[in-house]
C-alpha cells in the first residue's frame, strides 16, 4: 500500500488499477475466484496473521478486484489503507464491533443514518456497550460526554436527513485529549468534499451505495485508516463476521469512481442552483444546504468542505401534507429513498416517525432537531438532469 502519488481527481481514475502484468489489460478485470494459490512463504492458517502484502489465498480474507477497490479508496482519502465491507452498514458496525466491547462508553452524534442510530441504540447496548448521544454540533456538548476511558466517539457529517455538519478537527482533538477514538460517516461529504482522516478522524467511513459508485446499481461499504488501525477490522472482524464485498459490487465502484469528481462538481451546481431557487419559492418555509449562505454552519461548511454536495433538504409552508402533496406529482424525479445517484431521488422524512423509530431524542434535542427540520423535510438528492428540467419538475409539483 501506498500514500496518493497524484491528485485526487487522478488517482479517482488510476488507483489500485495497474496494466495487468499478464494479459496487458488497461482496464480492470472482476478476479471472483475462491481460491488463490499463496504467495512462497506466506503464513495462511489464522485470518489474525492475515494482512494484504501478503497476497491472496481465500476469498473472504481479500481478492484482487476488491483489493484494488480498497487501494483506490485509500488514495482518495490519503490515508495508509481502506478495508471494504459488503454494505454501508456492514462497515458503519464493523467500527464499532471492532473496537468496543462490554463495558465499555461510546458517543454518538444524536442525528445520523437511522440504521446507524438504531443499532447504537438497541444492538451496542445487547453487548454490554454504554452509549451516551450528543449533539456533535455543539463542542460543549461533546467535551462533557467524552470521559476518560471513552472508547470511540462516533459521528457523521453532514449528517442525514437535516445537514446537520460537526467539527471533525474540534471534535478529534477532544477526544484524542481523553484517549478515546473517533469515526466518521463521510457519505454525504464524500472524499471530494472532505478527507476527515487529515482532520484527526481515526475511521472514516463510507457507504460506497450513494456517491461513490454513484449510479444507484452498487450495495457496499468501506473504512478507510492507518494501517494499524484497520489491522484488526481487516484480520478479525470483517474476515470472521464475513462482511465481504464482491468482486462485481467492487468492479463496478471502481468504475463509478472514475467519475466521482466529475459528478459531484456536477451535483453541487445542481444542489446550488436549486437550493437558492427553493429558497426563493413563495411554498417553501425553508432550504438546508451547507451552500447556501443561510445554513447555520456555512462557515463551517466553507473550512471543512471543498464541495457542498449533492443533498440538500427543504420544507414547505404547508407542513406533511403539503410535502405529501407535492412529491406525489412528481414524474421525473423519483419519489424513492436513498441518495446519492446520477438520477435524482427525492422523499419525505417525517420528524415524529423518525424520532420513534430511530432518534428517540430527549425533549431538549427534539425541539433543537424541530427547529431545524419542522414536522420533517423533503430530502432531496439531486441528480445529473439538465437543471433546467429539475427547475420545471419543481415548479409544477409545487403549483
Ligand atoms: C446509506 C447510508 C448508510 C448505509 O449504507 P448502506 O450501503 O445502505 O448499508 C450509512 N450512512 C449513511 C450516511 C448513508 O447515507
């Protein structure tokens, strides 16, 4: 493994894929063998031995076009090595099994991935893992939830569905200060918009599902780090819960990455240009975008992020069922739910059903999340469409 030999628009193109030394393909290949003959001399009988410089043997410890995957990745976040996992999930909870066990104190951003939020509130605490929720975005809250003897704290930012953004480099210095480690879920900022490894984030973590494959056709998962840090989540965690990518999902990320910067620059006009349009829509109550001037953080947005992304949320005046109204006129963009794809996606996020299900804040931190985001916010994804027919679509469904 390596350091970024280029910069990041270029190795999005070239990392990880070499001219194969045999046949002389340009282009990667999908390698989906089980089985690969060792290399002389290397020690293949405990996955805890394993590491990747040791070349392959089975196919659930490491193969060659997921390899490639994990070194492209790597490069795009500049740090040591990347491990990919067979879902955004599966690398979100590969962290925190990884490195929490029973006794333990973990912090989590209190608004994030529901499945995320969900399983630090139902499975962490089933294995005996003490969690505490703050709001990341405010660093007092952090300093007083970050304890010695806290493990990890974990966050994301920007973080769904309300663009909420945290200070990864405040926040890293926190906890390193107490000992604990911290992990990121970078989907939303993708390493185009931010490498929060630079920061002082010890994991970061993306669902390769949204922008990164970007095409709406891939499940997958990734954690980039030190290599003393995936040392454990590469050799025993992912290897034993058998979290793997396969060869397909990870040929076809390496293709959509190819992409990447091209798409996102593509995205944020969309986003930009939409975002002030709705603005300015006599319907809407209000636009967050970390973009647009009027996001709470936009000083925030402009030091951490060299690119505001794909999403943004917004809200009507009237309320659900205005919001109900609307996308059920919708034609050509798709009334779906996840983000993150060429092709623009757009959804309803009401604040009480994800409270119940997901969030469960405490009364303080709902009215906060209220302010924010209302009775719930349209999260829309915006795609590669002629803005001008995005525009269109917006001004007839909201009539
Ligand atoms: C989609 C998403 C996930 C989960 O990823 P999957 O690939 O669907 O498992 C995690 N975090 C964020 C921020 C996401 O948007």
């Amino acid at each position: 493994m390596r350091n970024a030999r280029y910069r990041p628009a270029t190795e999005a193109l070239h990392a990880g894929e070499d001219i194969d030394p045999v046949t002389g393909a340009a282009s990667a290949g999908i390698v989906t063998s089980v089985s690969y003959k060792p290399k002389e001399g290397a020690k293949v009988f405990s996955a805890h031995d394993y590491s990747p410089e040791m070349g392959f043997n089975y196919i659930r410890w490491g193969s060659p076009t997921v390899r490639a995957l994990e070194e492209r990745i790597a490069a795009l976040e500049n740090t040591e090595d990347a491990v990919a996992f067979a879902s955004g999930m599966a690398a979100n909870t590969a962290v925190m099994l990884d490195r929490l066990k029973a006794g333990d104190h973990a912090v989590f951003g209190n608004v994030c991935y529901p499945g995320v939020a969900e399983f630090a509130h139902d499975t962490l605490p089933k294995f005996g893992v003490k969690v505490d929720f703050v709001d990341p975005s405010n660093l007092s809250e952090v300093e007083a939830a970050v304890k010695k003897g806290t493990k990890l704290v974990f966050v994301e930012t920007p973080a769904n569905p309300i663009l909420r953004l945290c200070d990864l480099a405040a926040i890293s210095k926190i906890a390193h200060a107490k000992g604990a480690e911290v992990a990121v879920d970078s989907t939303f900022a993708t390493p185009v918009a931010t490498n929060p490894a630079a920061l002082g984030v010890d994991f970061v973590i993306h669902s390769l599902t949204k922008f990164l494959n970007g095409h709406g056709d891939v499940l997958g998962g990734a954690v980039a780090g030190t290599k003393e840090k995936l040392r454990t989540l590469r050799g025993e965690t992912r290897i034993h819960y058998g979290q793997n990518l396969g060869a397909f999902e990870a040929w076809l990320t390496l293709r959509g990455l190819q992409t990447l910067f091209l798409r996102m620059e593509a995205h944020q006009r969309n986003a930009l240009t939409l975002a002030s349009f709705l603005e300015q829509h006599p319907k809407v109550e209000r636009v967050l975008y970390p973009g647009l001037a009027s996001h709470p953080q936009h000083d925030l947005a402009k030091r951490q992020m060299k690119n505001f992304g794909g999403v943004l949320s917004f809200r009507l005046k009237g309320g659900e069922r205005a919001a109900q109204t609307a996308l059920a006129k919708t034609r050509l963009i798709v009334n779906a739910v996840s983000l993150g794809k060429s092709k623009s996606l757009i959804y309803f996020i009401s604040t009480t059903e994800l409270q119940k299900a997901s969030f469960r804040l405490g009364p303080q931190d709902l009215a906060k999340y209220r302010e924010w985001a209302g009775d719930g916010v349209i999260r829309f994804s915006v795609g590669l469409e002629d803005v001008e027919d995005l525009q269109d679509e917006l001004n007839r469904i909201l009539g």
